[in-house]
C-alpha cells in the first residue's frame, strides 16, 4: 500500500546520500501500516501458546518489504502518470525530483518484491498454499495499486477495501497461520482494527491530494465521493476501530486489558476537526504521521492486552 507520510522536503539539502535518497523513497513513516498488523497476529499467537519465532520473523520481513515494494511502485507510477508534480504540496518523491531515474526506480521495485517472496518461501514451506495465495495476493495487490493502467486501484478509488483488508483481517490471520497453522474468528475480526486504522492513514493523503488526483483523473474513493464524504469515512475507521476490542470483549471473545487500545485512539477527535475544517493541504501533512502513530499504538497496546 503507498501512503505519503510527512516529512521535511530535503530537495534543498547539498548533495544527499544514497542512503538518504533510498530512505525517503522507502518512506519510514509508512512502515506502521505493515508492522502493526503482524504485531497483531504474533500477540494472538503468543495467547494461544503456538508463537513460532522464526516464522513471526518472516512475516514481519515479507510485510515490510511488500509495503516499501508498493512505495517504490507508487514513486515510479504516480511520476510517469503526471500525478506527482512540482506542484505536489506532499513530502518529496524522488523520482518526480530527479533523484533516481525511473528506469532505476521500476528495477529497485522488482527487487524488493522479489526480496519479500524469497523471505515468504520460508512460510510457504510451513503454511502451504493458502499463505502462497495470501502472499501473491498482496504483491499484486501492492502492484495494481498505482500501476495497471486503468485497473490501477488507486486510480479506480477501491484501494480503500483492499489497504481494509490485506493491512488487517489478511495480515493479522496470515500471521497467525503461519505460526499456528490454524486460524479462529476472533482473529480474523481483531484484524478489522489495523485494517481500519490503515485505511484512515490513506484517507488523509487523498484528502490533502483531492484536488491534484481530480486534475490527473486519479479517481480516489475522496475524488468520487467528495472531501467531506472522506472526512466522515475517515472518522468511521477511527470510531469502529476503537469499538473492536470492546466488542470482542462483549461477546466473550476479547480480554478485558485489550480495552486500552481504544482509549489509545482519544488523540484522533481532534484530529478528525481539524481534517474537516483545513482546508489548506500542507498543514494536513502532520496528520499523516499523527494516525500513523496512532495505528501503531493502537495495535501495540491491544497485544499487550490480549496477552495478559
């Protein structure tokens, strides 16, 4: 999935290293929506007495790749598609700013994907073919979701389901598999609470980008239905998010300490007024990594709590 997190533009910066090119492309901030749900899923693990090291180790490495995968693709996509310009008020993208060529870029692409599913061998030895079909899934998925032409999912605006599903149920249930070889309902439903969290990072950057996707016809879910249509969607995930554990718990499937996660989402109210009333897209920036933040604390507390 590639989200566009804040971070200072470095394009005045003297001659940047490689390392600090590679870094920005990678763009660390994104890297939460990837490892929360893993976290998730090695917690349960844990919970049920089948934690298995070497493979929570593989899923983690498999997730983060696919996600900076889908960032390298998206850098390279969103640059030949006119998407990214100079008028772009986001974080840098090296590409559109000259610092790797594209031809570079689309090679750096398929090496990392190539990377992740040399480390998902490893579960599919253990899994089978269910994490070989999750983990093909996911690269194609991280693929399509600027390339493709028209069936590009970002440019389609159903990236929103597919960031939903395959950054929650499909990544917290996969990683649990691939440890316990079995999965269970609450597992798949706890999963929901990343997935949703995932997606409301990806609404604020196609809300701060409405209209630069509107002008290069980069039909998000917030370009078709409109800004304050995803401000409202954005405040639905945070909501649903944090009623999860509680619901769980209700009904006898959750652990009572798991609740904190949802108080751990409090920050986010008035974060949800100012997505709603600024309208000057720069200054919606920090919220990127303000929710990214959020995600990550959410998921840690809630294995923390499913655990004791």
């Amino acid at each position: 999935m590639a989200h566009r997190a804040a971070s200072t533009d470095p394009s005045a910066a003297p001659a940047p290293s490689r390392l600090q090119v590679w870094t920005w492309a990678a763009r660390p901030k994104t890297l939460a929506a990837a490892v929360a749900p893993v976290l998730l899923g090695t917690a349960f693990a844990v919970e049920a007495g089948a934690f298995h090291g070497p493979a929570a180790l593989c899923a983690l490495l498999a997730a983060v790749l696919i996600q900076i995968g889908t960032n390298f693709s998206n850098d390279y996509v969103d640059y030949l598609k006119g998407a990214d310009t100079d008028d772009r008020v986001g974080p840098l993208r090296v590409t559109q700013a000259g610092l790797v060529p594209p031809e570079r870029m689309r090679r750096a692409t398929i090496a990392v994907f190539a990377g992740a599913f040399i480390v998902g061998s490893y579960l599919i030895w253990r899994g089978g073919w269910p994490v070989l079909a999750i983990g093909l899934a996911s690269i194609l998925f991280g693929v399509l979701y600027t390339a493709g032409g028209r069936y590009s999912l970002a440019y389609l605006g159903v990236a929103d389901l597919f960031v939903l599903l395959f950054f929650g149920p499909v990544a917290v249930a996969g990683t649990f598999y691939v440890q316990a070889l079995t999965a269970t309902p609450a597992v798949v439903m706890a999963g929901f609470g990343p997935g949703l969290l995932a997606t409301a990072v990806l609404l604020v950057n196609n809300i701060r980008d409405v209209r630069q996707d509107r002008a290069a016809q980069k039909r998000t879910l917030v370009v078709r239905l409109g800004r304050p249509a995803g401000v409202a969607l954005y405040a639905a995930c945070v909501l649903l998010a944090a009623k999860l554990p509680v619901g769980l718990w209700l009904a006898g499937s959750g652990a009572p300490w798991a609740m904190l996660a949802s108080a751990a989402l409090l920050p986010a109210v008035p974060m949800i007024y100012t997505l709603a009333t600024e309208r000057n897209p720069a200054k919606l920036n920090p919220l990127l990594g303000r929710t990214g933040q959020l995600l990550l604390l959410y998921a840690v507390l809630f294995s923390v709590g499913w655990v004791i």
